[in-house]
C-alpha cells in the first residue's frame, strides 16, 4: 500500500436504444377454450439483452428467457377467461422496457333458438335454414379468398359463397397463375360447395390490391384509377385466361362470374362479351361448361348505384359492395383519420344508395346481395330485409350471428325501422335510434 491514489476517468458511450418491437399482440383475445392467445417478442440490435416473461393476473409467471426473438402462446381456459396476460420485457438489469396486456374472453357459444325443426324440400332442391321472424327467407352466404376458406365456409353452416376474392390467387408469387392453377382452385371450391351457389369475382387489383409482378404504375389517386375491370379489360390475354378457368369450374357446380368496379354499362357489356369469346373458345375445344353461367355486377361504386335501373337490364344479379360504396360515396379514405368519420354505411347518402340499388334489381327481377361488411352489421340487418336484400355474404364466423339476427325481426318490424331510418337526416340520428332498436 504505497497511499497513492490513482482516479481513472471513466467515459460512458451512450448506446442508442434500438426500439424493441412486440408484434403479431392480439389487442385483446377472443377466442374458444382451448385456442391460445400469442406474443411474439422481437428485440435487435443495440447488443443489449432483454429478458421476457409472461404472466397473468394473478402474477403467476409463464415463461422467462433472455430474447432476441420469441414466441409464447397461452391458452384459453375456463379459469383465464377475463384473465389480463402481461408481456414484460426488461433490460439486462431488471428495468422493466416494455409491457404488453391482453385480456382474454372465452367467445359466446351462440345457441340457435329461431331454427325451423324440419324443412320439407323437394329432390334437388336446398333446404333454407335463414329465415325472418315472419317467415320470408334469405340465402346466407360466406366471403372467401381460397378454396381453403371454402371448406371454412361449409363447417361454419354457409349457404353458399357469395364473394370469392380471386386476387389472392395471384397474390405471393412471381408470375400469373396459369389457365389451369386457376381451374383447380375454382374446381375445388366448387366441388367443396356440392352444388351450392359460389360467385367467382374477377380480379380486383389496383386501389389498395397490389401484385408487384404485374407492373403496375404508381397512381396519384388508385382508388380512382386503373384498377379492377378497367386493368381487365386492358389486358384481356390474362382476363380472358381467368374467364375461361372460372367457365371450365361451371361444369362442376353452380358457379357464377361477378364484375368488380362497374361504373358504366359498357364495362359490363364488354365483360359479358369476352365471357361469350371465352365460352367459344371452350366449345370449339369440346370442354364443358355451363352454358347458362350467371354474370353479375358488384355494384361498388356511386356510379353503379346511380344507374342501377339500367345495369339490372343486362346483369343476372347484383351485389353490393358496401366497403368500396361508402369510400366512394362519402368521397372519404377509411385509412386516412381526418376523414375516417365520414366512413360509414349509415350516412343517408350511402343508405339511399343501398335501398336504390335493391330496388331496381327486385323491378327487374334479379336477386341483390351484400358481400360488403355492412351485410353482417345487426343494425344493417332489417333495412336490408326491408329493402328487399335476398342474399347477405359474410365472413364465416359471422354466419350464425347472422342467421340469428334476421329471425329476430318479422318484415313489417323490419318495415317501420326503415321507414323512421330513411326519413332521418344525419348518420349520428340514424345510428342512435338503430342502437335502441337492435
Ligand atoms: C366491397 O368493396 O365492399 C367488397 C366486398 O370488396 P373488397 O372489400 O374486396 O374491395
Ligand atoms: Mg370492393
């Protein structure tokens, strides 16, 4: 010990925080028992380690690790039902740097109460299950992107589908699918649905659908531009291709074509006339389809809805898509917040749209769906009952809380709501009264 003190200068280099990201984080989970609520942890690059643990509200502790990336699942039990589940992620020092919550929710078991107990049909025909309270009955559709979604569609009770998104078939890949890819997915989905009804719609890409290998040029205004039917028609090799695919599905089921985008009467008149090339095509090869193919219209813009009286006259059905109508017709991009408030089906505007539309399809005896969120919304349910909607698409999980919500109403219940709707002025008057009635 000599007594010399020696001070060393200590210099501390400042590590920037790179932000620890927690995704793939269900906001709040619900699901059935057994099913399992998932946090996936990402953390990189400061060199820093983290730790993670997950817990529930009653501080029993899952799982700790040290993380650059993790998954943990917890399931759903009786006894976590409500239960909050917190992520926590902490610094190598125990400083708690992120926490994530969920609460998790058994999902109701919905029970059927407003079922007919036996539905007497002739051989050959399908037996409705969908009926109103007053006994008027409705075709209950389901959304779909694959043929996957399809047999998802039947286990849920589906009727039929409604909507097919074809995009997905050309999304997450290199180059277009083939003539006969295209023939396989439609095929199986048709065979899934045993001769339920199955509405193909032709591909919608463009707006907010992008298929990076097609080249598509950046656009000031893609909602307005070059998308859906108008790229079809201008490109007709690939749009006849897809026609022809969906054909050769029709001799396995009762398949049928739905145009996106219509805005004007030549649009689907030149559609059906490429269907009618590609219908020629097919009997010059001797390849079966059916004849008598159904081509509808997604009436999805203002514009269709405007001239709905005249595009009846030449469509064999409509369905209205209410996710693009309501953008459309309010002028209003749902992803942009300062205008997000405009976004709804409830606007007068929108609504009178909606009931146009149905009506001029019934004058011209088509029938008119919704393949549109709206069609599943229980406020929506007995205007478009009213109105004179035959079909309601939905995603799969919404079937049966649809079904039930229509056998709640007889049609002159669901008359006088309509009426008082119809004759309100704003989207908050309408939506307060629909939320006191429901
Ligand atoms: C719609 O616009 O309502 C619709 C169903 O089509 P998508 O959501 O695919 O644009
Ligand atoms: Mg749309």
């Amino acid at each position: 010990n000599t007594g010399f003190i020696c001070e060393y200068d200590t210099e501390i280099t400042a590590v920037p925080a790179t932000p620890l990201q927690i995704t793939s984080q269900p906001v709040n989970y619900t699901g059935a028992v057994g099913s399992k609520a998932t946090f996936t942890v990402a953390a990189s690059g400061d060199g820093l380690t983290y730790q993670w643990y997950v817990k529930t509200a009653n501080a029993s502790k899952f799982s700790k690790s040290s993380i650059t990336k993790a998954t943990y699942s917890v399931e759903l039990t009786a006894a976590r039902n409500g239960n909050q589940l917190y992520c926590i992620v902490t610094d190598a020092y125990g400083n708690t740097v992120q926490t994530n919550t969920v609460t998790m929710t058994i999902a109701s078991q919905l029970k059927i109460t407003e079922q007919p107990k036996n539905v007497s049909v002739n051989t050959g025909e399908i037996a409705k299950f969908t009926v109103s309270a007053s006994g008027e009955e409705y075709e209950l559709c389901c959304n779909i992107g694959t043929p996957k979604d399809a047999v998802k569609a039947m286990e849920k009770d589906g009727e039929g589908v409604g909507l097919f998104r074809t995009e997905f078939l050309f999304m997450d890949r290199t180059s277009l699918p083939t003539e006969d890819e295209q023939f396989e997915a439609y095929k199986t989905a048709a065979v899934v649905l045993k001769g339920k009804p199955l509405i193909i719609r032709t591909l919608d890409i463009g707006g907010d659908k992008e298929i990076p290998y097609l080249g598509l040029e950046k656009e000031e205004n893609p909602f307005m531009g070059f998308r859906a039917i108008r790229y079809c028609l201008k490109n007709r090799d690939m749009f006849k291709s897809q026609i022809k695919a969906i054909l050769r599905a029709s001799a396995f089921g009762d398949v049928r074509i739905m145009f996106p985008l219509i805005t004007a009467v030549e649009e689907l008149r030149a559609g059906k006339a490429l269907v009618e090339e590609a219908k020629s095509d097919l009997r010059s090869s001797g390849i079966e389809f059916n004849e008598n193919i159904p081509v509808g219209v997604m009436t999805e813009t203002s514009a269709s809805g405007v001239i709905a009286d005249l595009l009846a006259k030449e469509a064999d059905f409509f369905s209205i898509g209410t996710n693009d109508l309501t953008g459309y017709t309010m002028a209003c991009d749902r992803g942009n917040s300062d205008v997000g408030y405009l976004y709804s089906p409830f606007q007068p505007s929108v609504l009178r749209l909606i009931k146009s539309i149905i009506e001029n399809g019934v004058r011209a005896g088509i029938p008119v769906g919704m393949c549109g969120e709206a069609a599943a919304n229980p406020m929506m349910i007995p205007l478009l009952m009213s109105f004179g909607l035959t079909e309601f698409s939905v995603s799969a999980v919404s079937v049966l809380k649809v079904r039930k919500n229509i056998a709640k109403w007889t049609k002159a219940e669901a008359d006088e709501v309509a009426e008082k709707v119809m004759s309100m002025a704003t989207e908050k008057e309408i939506t307060e009264y629909l939320a006191t009635v429901i």
